[in-house]
C-alpha cells in the first residue's frame, strides 16, 4: 500500500465536520467551488475550510499552480452527503451546464491536471478502483471516483450537479496513467 498524498497542509482541521471516522475511503469526490479558475485560489479556499466561512468543508483544494490539503483525511467533511469515507476535492472551477470550453484554456487544463494527480494518489493509497462512479454504483456502495452531481442523484441529499459539463473521460484516462506511474515506482 502507498501512503497517502501530503501536499502542503493548510490548516489539516475543518471548521465544520462530523468527527475523525472517515475511514476506511471508499470514494473520492470531485467538485466544482464555483470561482474563478487561477492561482491563489486554492489558498483561499483553505482559509475558507478552516475559518468556517460556507457550510461545507473538503480534504484538498486545487487550483493551476497548487494542490493543498484543508482537512486531513480522516475527518468527515461536508461536502457531498452522505459523507462519511469519501474525499472531497474542491477544483477552482466556475461550473457550467452548457459548456465545458472553460476546460480547453490553459489555468483550467492545469487544474484538472493537477486534480487527476491527486486522484490517483488517493485511489491508488486507499486501494479504490479507478472507475467513475454512476448513480447505481454508487446506491450498490461500489469503490471508485464519483461527481458531486453523481452522489446528488443517487442520494439526494443535495441538489448541486458539479463539476457541471467537464471532459470526465479525458479525466479518467489521466487518472489511470498516473496510477500506473505510481504503481510502477512504487512496488
């Protein structure tokens, strides 16, 4: 097994969270923070997470030139409910239901670059398949990488549908290389 991501830690406590039994990980979950896409975004998303200022709270954050850790792992943030053993990511994104261009310009390429890096790194450190989960993988309690808006229709326990229109099988297919390379050096 591989240890877990460390990127930089900013803050490692959510101001809002239901406790420390977040494991085992059964599934990470990609979001949308609704902001623009560009450097210094992640920054202010951990201070977000760790001041309390929404009412969710996430694992990383990530933006074009970083990828920060707001809460460690082992708390159950809020982010996609049901909660408990899954990892937010909150990317700098601006969602859209109607286009996913914003994905074809340079800040939001790195983004999603950086976000399938750390992806694999969880996947690959919490054993997790690397599929992308639909709504009845998700109901069947199936391992793997799910949207915010995926987990919002197969529990509705919330009615937000990010990372909106985003190129999730150019995702995945990232995610898989970079899993294998961390397979491959790490034996």
């Amino acid at each position: 097994m591989t240890a877990p991501p460390s990127p930089p830690v900013r803050g490692g406590h959510p101001a809002h969270h239901s406790g420390t039994g977040n494991h085992p990980i059964t599934r990470v979950v990609i979001h949308s923070a609704v902001m623009d896409c560009q450097p210094g975004a992640a920054e202010l998303l951990a201070k977000w997470n760790r001041e309390g200022t929404t009412a969710g709270s996430w694992h990383y954050a990530v933006d074009p030139t970083a990828t920060l850790q707001c809460s460690f792992d082992r708390y159950v943030c809020w982010h996609a409910p049901p909660n408990g053993h899954s990892i937010g990511i909150e990317m700098a994104d601006r969602p859209s239901s109607i286009s996913g261009a914003r994905w074809l310009t340079l800040n939001q390429r790195r983004t999603l670059r950086r976000t399938a890096k750390l992806t694999a790194e969880l996947c690959v450190a919490y054993e997790l398949p690397l599929v992308l989960l639909n709504v009845e993988a998700l109901r069947a309690g199936r391992k793997g990488i799910a949207t915010h808006a995926t987990v919002s229709a197969a529990f509705g326990q919330s009615s937000h549908w990010d990372p909106g229109k985003w190129p999730a099988d150019k995702f995945l297919r990232m995610v898989r290389k970079y899993a294998n390379t961390i397979k491959e050096n790490n034996p």
